[in-house]
C-alpha cells in the first residue's frame, strides 16, 4: 500500500512524501515529494473521501497556521484550497463521516477552527473557539495548548487540551455546525492529554498523556461524558530519564492497545481486557529515535514508526500475539511526523 509521509521542514525536508510498503515483500520504495505544494511544516494529514487529503501547516517564522486541502490521482497531490486556522501551530485535524465539517486545533495559541467543507475540497470558515487555564507544569501549562481532535459522530467531539489537563466535549447545530453545547473532563494534574481514540462499537476511549507517561481509560455514557476507569503508565517504573508520550493506536481486532514513548523510544504493548481496561504486556524498540507518530495497517498486519529525530521509518510485523516484529527494513525522511495510509 502507499503511504503519505508529514514532516517537519528542517533538514531538507521536501514537505509532503508519498512511500510505497510492500507488504509481501516488506520493502520500502519512495514514490514522491511535492516541495512546491506542501505547507510549511506539513506534521498532519488525514484522508477524506473521494481522494481528498488534508494537511496542517504549522506557523513558520511566526506566520499563521493553515490547512491545505488536495485531491489524490495518481500518486499526485493536486493542490485544491487553503485556508489560515487562525491561531498558531495547528497540529492535529479531523473530518466528520459526513465529510461536510472539520476541525483544526492550533497547538501554542491554544484554541481551535471549525470549517465547512465542499464536494470538491474547498474550506468555508465557520468559527474559533478559545481554552481558558493553566495547570501544575510550569514549564509546560501556563497556557492551553489544544493538541488533537477526534469525532464520536457528526456532531459531536473531543479535543485534548495539553495545558490545562482536560478533555473537552463539543457539539454543534446539525444544520449550521456552530458550537452549541460542551462538557469536559478533567485528567490528573500535570498528565497533559494528547492524543486521543474512541472505541464507537465498546462505547471506550482512550487518552496518552504526554507530560507523566500515562494512558487513561474510559467509559463513554450514553450523554457522551468520559468516566475513568484506570490511569496506567507506558514507562518501565525504574526509568529515570526524560521521555514523552506521543501517539495511540487499537490493533485492528481490539484486543492490544499501543502507544509512543519518545525519549524512551518505544512502542508500549497493552492487553485490551474484556472491559476495556489494560494490563501492560512489554516494550519494543523502535530503532530510531523520538516516534512521535506510528499507524497501524489497514491490513493490520503491519505496523509503520517514523522516528523524527533519526530521519526514518521502520516497518514491524504484528504477528498473531500483536509482538512487533521488525522486518529489517527502513526508509529515510527528513523528520518524518506523520504516517497516512492511503485507503481507497
């Protein structure tokens, strides 16, 4: 299958890739780069349908954030709209079922843009929310920083807000897509949510907390409210050196939950329990170092880390215990941050 690759424009980096991953033969081929079209610091793409493709843009030299819209033929990026998020740094970037509605979230001003959609990719502007708050980390939460959104349905959604330890519901009007009603949750002091995944068909979900190296777990009610049920840690207990969290995946069958230790620089395995709760299983190394981004198959038989600070990708098979296996085999990017596979 082919891949798209976001990353941070440093080190030569020529913005948006596209890499091929033969699953048979467990090789890497590069297929493109499209340096003319791609936002400055392009960490975030996600797939829409009908070959539709987003991207984040991060602020640059102080600039606003955006987010690139494009249409996919070919193996081509075909550049189809852009629109300013209206804060700084966007970082992360959903789009409702319906294709009709997205939301950005700009990580250093703290707020987040929602916008309309069109059949052809084309962005309307509808309106910018902002987090109010701090929390414990003085290094970290003087300030919110929102950093990822996740749809339960087309009209509802939570954001992460790093700085201020909360995990924010939002719901919007059916027909005009304003903000209407919002709840939250609030983490431990000092965790920092940051990314996050929802189990729609267990009613679960499931936060990494980037500050203290934690994953919470959670019922969702039948209101859409988040109840915890467990916090547990994805760091060995006698590790002592500075480590981060960053992303979180479900295997495809439900059964092992994975997610990203930078500093660490590992992948920690999960047992999904009957109820939804975790017990951890063992770490595996991600041969590089800092994975802020890792994805799953849609096969699910493979999982593909892009390793930031060391400019590359390793691909593992998932066998059938969900061990990580490495194939041998990597592809070099400049400080690859984001993993899309093209689903058709």
């Amino acid at each position: 299958m082919n891949w798209l690759v976001g990353t941070y424009s440093k080190r030569n980096s020529e913005g948006i890739y596209i890499i091929h991953f033969d699953e048979e033969k467990e090789e890497f081929n590069l297929i493109n780069s499209f340096p003319e079209i791609s936002p400055g610091n392009p960490s975030f793409l996600i797939n829409g349908l009908n070959n539709k493709i987003f991207s984040v843009g991060e602020s640059v030299n102080g600039s606003p954030g955006v987010i690139f819209s494009y249409f996919l033929s070919d193996n081509k990026l075909i550049k189809v709209d852009e629109a300013e998020t209206n804060g700084l740094n966007p970082c992360h970037l959903a789009i409702n079922d319906q294709n009709d509605f997205l939301v950005a979230v700009n990580y250093s001003s703290g707020d987040f843009s929602t916008f309309s959609v069109d059949n052809d990719g084309r962005l309307g502007f509808i309106e910018k929310k902002s987090h109010k708050g701090s929390s414990i980390n003085k290094d970290r939460q003087n300030e919110p920083h929102a950093h990822s959104i996740n749809f339960f349905n087309n009209n509802n959604f939570f954001v992460c807000d790093l700085g201020i330890d909360k995990i924010i519901r939002y719901t919007t009007d059916s027909k005009s897509k304003k903000i209407i009603e919002s709840n939250f949750y609030k983490t431990n002091p000092g965790s920092g949510p940051r990314h996050f995944i929802i189990d729609k068909e267990n009613k679960a979900a499931y936060s990494i907390n980037e500050l203290d190296s934690t994953i919470n777990f959670f019922n969702i009610s039948t209101d859409m409210d988040l109840i915890s049920k467990q916090v547990i840690s994805t760091i060995p207990k006698d590790y002592n050196f500075e480590t981060t969290t960053a992303d979180i995946h479900l295997s495809k069958d439900k059964n092992y939950l994975y997610g990203s230790n930078r500093g660490h620089d590992s992948i920690s395995k999960f047992l999904v329990n009957n109820d939804g709760q975790l017990s951890f299983d063992k770490h595996f190394s991600t041969l590089g170092q800092t994975p802020r981004n890792f994805a799953i198959s849609d096969s699910g038989n493979y999982c593909l880390v892009a390793n930031e600070n060391t400019d590359d990708i390793y691909s593992f098979r998932i066998d059938d215990k969900g061990d990580l296996i490495s194939t041998g085999d990597k592809i070099s990017i400049p400080s690859p941050v984001c993993l899309l596979e093209i689903i058709k």
